[in-house]
C-alpha cells in the first residue's frame, strides 16, 4: 500500500481537492455456505448492496478516487455497517469537496465535516424537500460520479477483484493491494504519457 500511496503523491492526484468515494462488495463466499465457512472468522461479516440489491457475506471495499480517476485511498471494511457509519474511514486525512452517492446523505455527520473543511455533496432523495446539489452542477456531479463507477468497473472486470482466493485475512488484504497498486500504476503511466487515465485497454501493447 506504500508504494500506492507513494504513486498517487508524487502525481499530485492525493491532493486533488475534489475527490469521490464509494464502496464495493467483495463476498468471500457464496451466501448460502456463510454458515459453515470458517476462513475469515470472525472478521468477515454479513452484508448488503442496496446498488446491487444483494445480501453477501465477506467485506467492502472503500474506495477515494480523484478526478482524473486514480485511487488516492482505499480501506478493506466490514460487511455489516451502512457506509454512512464509515464515512470518517473514507475521508480521513482528505480536506476539499467530496462527492458521493445517496448511501452517504447525512444531514448531521455533513454539517460536522464541513466544520473540519470537507463538504460532502450527494445526490437528493425523492422524499426530500431541498435538492443537495444546484441544478448547474448536476452535470459535473454525475460526469465526476461516473469516473468512480468506471473505477470499480475496472477493478471488478479487469482485476477481478471480487474473485480474491485466499484461505485468511492477511493474504486475502495483501491480493486486494496488489490489484489497487496495478490500477493505480496503469492510471499513473497513462498520465504520464499523456493518455487518457482510465484507458486500460491497450496499454500493455504500448
């Protein structure tokens, strides 16, 4: 994970001031054999993915990208608790605009960040009264929100990080950084070459 985070420093990404996190679930195995499997006992947890609408057992990974697509931040974290509860895992050590889905409306913990310097800004509920975000910025919010969905595309298609086999908890976080560090070291080389970050395709052939 160093060297991930050493990557997204030196290029700047890590102090991008407009950032956006989401998570992702990552089963350990299939829901119907959570009972008797006995790797990962007791860290891994019982779930549910409300964009999927999925119930799994295993944990989720949390993820803050910056603009132009690189992780800048990434936490293995329990299955059971709604991401809201694990906002402060997501932004520590972050000062800027976050942008986030509707799993993480908070009217309180938003007011309390934004006393810290970080102001969250999500998407409405149909039941509520006030949209969060001006209808100017509807536009940059979903283009900015969709970078992170084709983050978490890539991971899941490409890096398969969904299928990590390992037998404890250890080798298990050590599969899942090596997948963070080779999405981070292709965005890191796009820019570089002055490529388009997310351009996957092709690179190797380059």
């Amino acid at each position: 994970m160093l060297i991930q985070q050493r990557l997204a420093s030196i290029s700047g990404q890590a102090y991008d001031s407009c950032q956006t996190i989401d998570t992702l679930p990552l089963p350990v195995c299939v829901y119907t054999r959570s009972q008797r499997d006995k790797c990962f006992k007791p860290e891994a947890d019982y779930g549910y993915c409300a964009a999927k609408d999925m119930h799994y057992y295993g944990f989720k990974l949390g993820i803050r990208i910056a603009r132009t697509g690189m992780i800048t931040s990434s936490l293995l974290l329990p299955a059971r608790p709604h991401d809201i509860q694990l906002l402060g895992d997501l932004l520590d050590g972050f000062f800027g605009l976050i942008l986030a889905d509707k799993g993480f409306i908070d009217a309180y913990r938003q007011q309390v960040w934004s006393r810290k310097g970080v102001q969250i800004m999500t998407p409405s509920r149909k039941n509520m009264a006030a949209n969060a975000i001006p209808d100017e910025f509807k536009p940059f919010f979903r283009r900015w929100r969709k970078k992170v969905e084709t983050v978490i595309s890539q991971l899941t298609e490409r890096f398969a990080i969904e299928r990590t086999r390992a037998k404890d908890l250890w080798h298990y976080q050590s599969r899942i950084a090596r997948k963070i560090l080779a999405h981070t070291v292709c965005v890191f080389i796009n820019l570089q070459l002055g490529r388009p970050p997310l351009a996957l395709e092709g690179l190797v052939s380059l």
